[in-house]
C-alpha cells in the first residue's frame, strides 16, 4: 500500500525565535485530504559527556513547559538548517558544560515528535574531557551535575531521567560500550 502524503499547500500561522507553525493541506493515499499542523524546527543536537572516570556530565535546568528542573546531556539548537550538527555539539559541550572534547563518536539522530515536528536531534558521544569555564547564553541558567555512568542508567530505568534525548543516547553509547562498537 502507498502510504505517502502529498502537501497541496502550506499556510504559515506563526514565525518565532525558536519555530514557525503552519497548517499544510495534505492529499491523503486515498485521494482524499487532510489538515495537518506543522511545527518546524533547525533540529538539536546533544553530546554525552563521559569522564575518563566513567562518569557523565549532565545539566539540570528548568524546562518551563513542565514546570520542573530536569536532567538532561547537554544540548541546544542548530543555528539554522544549514548549521554543521557537529559543530553544534562542540559549541553547546561548551557553553553548557565548559568542557571540549579530544573524541566526538556519532550516535545517529532521532525524530523527537514526527506527528506533528519537523525537528531532527542529532546525537553524540563525547570523551577525553578536558573541563573549562561554561559559557551560557544571557537566558540560560543550568547546574552541571557529574554522575556515575551505572547511576545514569539507573534513573533512566526508573523514570527519574525522563528526556528522550537523554534516554536515546545514552542507552545507545551503553550499548556501544558492552559491544566494543
């Protein structure tokens, strides 16, 4: 069965700092259509920071649509589409934690909420951390929290940690480390 959608036209809403919305107008398989809301984002890049005390930096900051300071790797907006994910990563390592990295191994990319986001996060895995001064954007408050590799894990499994990123690539980098990859 085909199952792919054809966008007959495309209506932007908004246009902001962070994202646009638009509401598409789509022709469905069935030739029949339908409206579909669009919230399109340059896409994200996170790093994990490992210690070579097997450790992980983590930020803990305030995420205003929960309401809660949370636990995450850290990470940040592309500049633009055009902006180099890797590039990106280095940037944010060292604004958020202060840290720059000998080592940047690729972890892939993930697709956050494809119902209704265009957003792309590319993730990374970082070691042989020297540690400097954060450089944080004038609007950016976080903590650097240095944590046990197996203890990260741990609140993963039980909830505690609860941003997919965070999840994704450190469970991938986990998987990476038990199988020598």
């Amino acid at each position: 069965m085909n199952l792919e959608e054809k966008q007959l036209k495309k209506e932007y809403i908004y246009n902001g700092k962070v994202i646009n919305l638009r509401v598409d107008t789509a022709l469905l398989p069935n030739n029949t259509t339908a409206s579909r809301e669009i919230v399109e984002h340059p896409g994200g890049v996170c790093v994990v920071p490992l210690t070579d005390d097997n450790c992980l930096l983590l930020v803990k900051q305030f995420r205003y649509p929960y309401f809660e300071s949370i636990l995450e790797i850290p990470a940040g907006k592309r500049n633009s589409k055009d902006e180099d994910p890797l590039e990106c990563g280095k940037r944010e390592l060292k604004e958020e934690t202060g840290a720059t990295a000998e080592k940047f191994i690729d972890l892939g990319t993930l697709y956050p909420s494809p119902g209704y986001c265009d957003e792309i996060i590319w993730l990374y895995a970082a070691t042989g951390l020297t540690i400097g001064e954060q450089d944080l954007d004038a609007d950016e408050f976080l903590n650097v929290e240095k944590i046990p590799f197996d203890t990260v894990l741990d609140m993963i499994m039980s909830g505690e940690i609860k941003d997919a990123k965070t999840q994704t690539a450190v469970l991938k980098l986990k998987f990476l480390i038990d199988n020598n990859l």
